[in-house]
C-alpha cells in the first residue's frame, strides 16, 4: 500500500491546501516536519549569530546599521545590540578615516566582496579601535546591503608596534654596540699597531747594537782565558775562574737575547745548501770534546761517512750545539751522544743523555723562554733558560721538526728531523779539523786589526799565550804600516768586520792580499750574523768567529788555517 507522499498525481494547489481536501490531509505531517526543521535552521544561526566571538552586523551602505551581534555592540562599546543598532544611524559616521569608507564601498561595487581590510572605528567613547573586516555587497531593489565580519585586532596591532619598536630599539642599540666596538678595535690596532712598533724598534737596537754591546764581552773573555792559561795558583786562580764563568754566563744570556731578537722580527732567513752531515758533526766534536772532559763526561760522534743534508749549516750547527751543551750541562755522569739514523728520506739527528731525565709534564714547557729544569748542579753556573726556545724557533725557520723524549732516572733524547739531499746537488766539502801538536802556533806570525783598543790588548795577550807573534792595527793605514815594518808577510790575518771610517775588515782583506798575495790566510770576527754577510764572507772563502770569541774556537781556526 503506498503512502500517502508517495502518490504522484497530487497537484501544487493539493500541497498548499487549495485541491481536495483528502489530499490537504494527506501532506500535514510532511509540512509540519519541514517547517520545524526550518525553525530549528534559524535558531541554530541565530544561536551562531548572537555568541559568535567576532562582530557580525547588517547595514546599509547609504544608511545605518540594520542588524548586530552583541561581540560587535561590545566591540563598538554599546549594551547591547538593540542600543547599537538604534544610535549607529551613518555606516559612514562609523570609520575615523572617511578615505577607507570610500575604498570599501569602491571595492564592494566593483568585486562585491572584501575579506581582512583592516581600518579603525569609532567607539561610543569616542575612543577608536583597530579592527579586521571582512565584508559581502548584496543588492536589493532599493538599497545596498553590507554583511561584515569583525575582529577586533588592536592588540595585535599594538604588540606589532611594540615589536616594531622593540625591533627600532634593538638596531639602534646593535649599531651603537657595533660603533662601539669599531673603536674599542681601532684603540686595540693602535695599542697593538704601538707595540708591534716598539718591540721592532727594541729589536732593531739589539741587532743595531750587538757590535758594540758585545766589544767589550770579547775583550774581557779574552782577558781572563789568557789568565785561564797561566794556571794561577791559590785564590787568584779561583777568582779568575769565578770571572770565567760569569762572562761566560753573561756572553750566553746576551747572546741568546740577541738571537731570539732577531727570530722574533722574522730576521733570520735560511742559506739552504747542501753539505755533508760530517761538515757539522766535526767541528761540533771538536768544540765540545774539552768541555765534555772538563765535566768528567763522555762526548761520543757517530756519523757515517758520504751523508750529505738539505740545510742551513750555520742555523743548525747552532741547534746541535745548543742541545749538546744543556745535555752536558745536565748530566751528572756518564756521556752524550751525538749520533743520526735515517728515517726514509729524512736523517734524524739524535742527542742522547745520561742525566736525570725530564718529567713527561714539562716536555713542551722547556721549549718555553727562560724555563729551565731543577737544579742537577747546585751552586754552577747553569743556563739561561733561552737554549731550547732558539732550537725551537730556528727548527720552525728551517722546517726541520723537533721531538724530545725522556724517562726519568734514565735520561733524554732529542732528535731534529733534516732532509737527505737529492741526487743532483753538489755537495760542499767541509775540511776536517786537524790534529796538531800542541805547540803547532809557536813562532806563528798573526796580524790582528780591531778598531777596539781593549780588543787589541786582549787578542794580542792570548796569542802571545800561544806562542804566537802577534801584531795589532786599528784600521787599514796602521796594517799596512805594520806590514810594511816586518821583514815577511803575517802568517794570517784576523779582522774585525766593522772598523771605524766606513772602512770594513773584508777591505784590510783585499788590501793585503794584493799586497802580499792572494793566498794570504785570513779570517773574520764580527758580531753581524745576518744571512747576508754571512754568506758574502763565504763567498770569498774567508772562515767566520762570532763575537764573543770563544779562545778554544778561536785556537782551532787558528791552527786550521796554518795547516792549510
């Protein structure tokens, strides 16, 4: 049986009460049920409407308000939505600024909808709020009618102002930090700029000045080695050996200020040349064998023949000699050795010690300037504390690494890694030091020239000391002069690089080889270490003692050059 919606014969004038009146009964229930679910429609939007968090209201562009929700009678700062709706009779009155009223009615018209315009309303106050809107134009018949969404956002508006603001201030302190901190680097430059300035300057006095400050050190320790000879007896011989060992800590300390000097300002620049490792190992031997045995200790050379280095003989001459003298400086008993192994195509040149070893904590601290190691000689005279830190330095100069170990009780071993020289390089050949007989300087006829009188006085005592006859100049004319009274030529020359007058030793050298010949045998004194006149006297074949002058090197060159 079908219902009675279901018949499909009913007519629009049967559903709305005009056709028979069966069929009016018939659809009752059917309208019934529709218009309740219509009421319950609008009650639900109404129910929206009124709690809705934002401001929903309905007005006529051209006039006032039609409809409002009590968020936006709130918003506006009315009671109630009826007051609202009652006293807001301009929509226009409502904008503080006219222009966006104009621009929301220019883009309704053109485009009929605005969403998020954000402007400022008036409030019944007469205080103003920022708000949000989104807007929709309906048109009617007789007038045009703006539905609006509004949020009130002056919060937000006020914590981005802040946030601007905040953001203004925060600039402005970083660029006055940042102005701040440019000074406080162009004082630091300046402090920096004034430093780096005045220790140039002290460096450049200390190379400047090295001839003259260590003058009067040669004299002295010339002096007192000629005393040193004469084996004086009771309280003289100890205090000229009291006097010995001052200057000789002295010499050290200036010399190694002068040294570590000129490192510092970058003066030092390698002569790279290839030499045999014996060139170095030799002479070393025969420098430090007196003092080994005036300790009581054993100085042993090991050294295979036909090894040829890579390196600056001067510069690591001085590095060996600085870690052979702290090792005998620093054993008690036994020895030292000097001795190399190859390490691929390198040469590990290794000092060995009996002493008492060197804690594993203090390893990198002895590198350090004026650190030195406990006392392994109570009441000696011991270093200065500047040894190590010039080996380190002059390694780095010459890219030769460096490397110490220890045990304690045991002893140490440093090692200084140089390369092996390649195949096409012509090796220098270093003479080896002679063997002479003990009086091999008598009747030995030496002329020394030294613009220094104390010098003169000092050199001519010890040669005299030596058996030799020994004449003194001041400068080229009194040389020659000298030259000129002997019945035969000096046997050799030793001249003092700087002499008074702009004139120099090389030029008393010259001269008097073509006064005497050119195989005359001659050598230099000088406190001037620099790379460059060091390698100018080498090119002239002239053999070099440093200021102050050691009389045990001093003797070597002396009967070297005798022998030649």
């Amino acid at each position: 049986m079908k219902k009675p919606s279901d018949q499909s014969g009913a007519t629009f004038e049967d559903l709305i009460g005009l056709g028979r009146q069966s069929a009016r009964k018939s659809y009752y229930p059917e309208l019934e049920r529709k218009v309740a679910e219509l009421e319950q429609e609008r009650n639900r939007y109404k129910w929206l409407f009124e709690n809705a968090l934002h401001g929903i209201f309905q007005a006529d562009l051209g006039d006032g308000i039609l409809a409002a929700n009590p968020a936006i009678a709130a918003i506006l700062g009315y009671d109630s939505p009826a007051e609202c709706v009652g006293q807001v009779r301009a929509l226009q009155a409502l904008f503080v600024d006219p222009e966006d009223f104009g621009l929301i009615c220019e883009q309704l018209r053109g485009g009929r909808q605005l969403t998020g315009f954000e402007t400022r309303l008036r409030r019944r106050d007469g205080g103003t709020v920022d708000v949000a809107m989104s807007l929709l134009l309906k048109r009617e018949p007789e007038r045009e009618v703006v539905e609006a969404f509004v949020a009130d956002v002056t919060e937000r508006r006020r914590a981005r102002e802040r946030l601007q603001q905040l953001n203004a201030e925060l600039e402005q302190r970083v660029a006055q930090r940042t102005e701040e901190l440019l000074e406080l680097n162009r004082q630091l430059r300046e402090a920096k700029d004034a430093a780096e300035s005045a220790n140039r300057s002290k460096d450049k006095y200390l190379a400047a000045a090295s001839h003259d400050l260590l003058q009067p050190m040669n004299a002295a320790r010339l002096l007192v080695s000629t005393l040193r000879e004469r084996q004086l007896d009771g309280q003289d011989g100890y205090l000229v050996e009291r006097v010995h060992l001052a200057l000789e800590g002295a010499e050290e300390l200036l010399t190694d200020l002068l040294d570590i000097s000129k490192l510092d300002q970058n003066a030092v620049r390698p002569d790279l040349s290839v030499f045999p490792l014996q060139a170095v190992f030799e002479p070393l031997a025969a420098e430090l064998q007196p003092v080994a045995a005036s300790e009581g200790l054993r100085l042993q050379v090991f050294c295979p023949r036909g090894l040829e280095i890579c390196s600056d003989s001067r510069l690591l001459t001085r590095i060996l000699r600085n870690l052979l003298s702290n090792a005998l400086r620093y054993t008690r008993e036994g020895g030292v050795l000097l001795g190399v192994r190859r390490r691929g195509d390198c040469l590990s040149l290794q000092v060995w010690d009996s002493g008492d070893g060197i804690a594993a904590d203090k390893l990198e601290e002895i590198f350090q300037e004026f650190r030195q190691l406990p006392d392994h000689h109570p009441g000696e005279r011991r270093g200065v504390g500047l040894g190590l830190a010039i080996v380190d330095r002059i390694a780095r100069v010459l890219e030769h690494p460096v490397a110490v170990a220890s045990r304690q009780g045991r002893g140490s071993v440093f090692k200084v890694e140089v390369p092996l020289a390649g195949r096409n390089y012509r090796p220098e050949v270093a003479a080896a030091a002679p063997a002479l007989r003990g009086d091999a300087l008598d009747g030995v006829r030496v002329l020394v020239v030294d613009n220094d009188e104390s010098v003169l006085i000092s050199m001519q005592a010890l040669l005299q000391q030596w058996g030799c006859e020994a004449c003194v100049a001041r400068d080229l004319a009194g040389a020659e002069a000298v030259v000129a009274d002997l019945d035969a030529p000096p046997d050799l020359v030793l001249a003092d690089y700087h002499l008074d007058w702009g004139c120099s030793g090389l030029d008393v050298i010259q001269a008097l080889r073509q006064r005497c010949g050119s195989d005359l045998p001659a050598a230099m004194i000088t406190a001037d270490r620099s790379a460059e006149t060091l390698r100018q006297f080498r090119e002239l074949g002239l053999p070099v003692l440093a200021k102050p002058v050691r009389p045990g090197k001093l003797r070597a060159l002396l009967m070297h050059l005798v022998s030649a």
